[in-house]
C-alpha cells in the first residue's frame, strides 16, 4: 500500500515537470487508517503546494468493493524533488 500511495503522488507531481526532468520522493508520512478490503486498492495522488524544486502532494488510498464502494483506508503527505535526467 505504501509503493501505491508513493507511486500516486509522484505521477501527480511528475505531471507539472518538465519532459527532461525526473522526480524523487523526498519524504512521506501516511497513516494507515483502517484494512485494506476489498477486490483491489486504489490510489490518488493530488499536488498540494507545487514548485520550481519541491512539490508537495496528497496521497489517498481506497479499498474499492467489487461494486464500486470505495472505502479510505490510507492517507498521507509527500515531499518531492525534481531531478534533471543525467546527459546520455
């Protein structure tokens, strides 16, 4: 559940960078708020606070029923850095 909330933040982050840039987590807290139930997890990244260097995000993850009820199950706060790509 960790590499999915993780993995969520970074993407909403990674969408306000420019192509020739990569992004790094930083440091993140999440609480784990109840069992992860359900036919699978889902995760959502939304940016809070973007910047030139440092962005930070929000990161929930829901257990989602097999009919769509999505429960919160995990919630967090992320700090990421943009990186330049290394010259190839």
């Amino acid at each position: 559940m960790h590499d999915q909330a993780d993995s969520a933040g970074g993407y909403a982050a990674y969408t306000l960078f420019p192509e020739d840039t990569e992004v790094l987590t930083v440091e993140y807290k999440i609480d784990l708020l109840a069992p992860a139930t359900g036919d699978h997890n889902e995760a959502v990244g939304t940016v809070l606070k973007p910047g030139r260097t440092l962005t930070v995000c929000q990161m929930e993850v829901f257990g989602v029923q097999a009919g769509g009820e999505r429960k919160l199950v995990a919630n967090g706060q992320q700090t990421l850095i943009r990186v330049n790509r290394p010259d190839q």
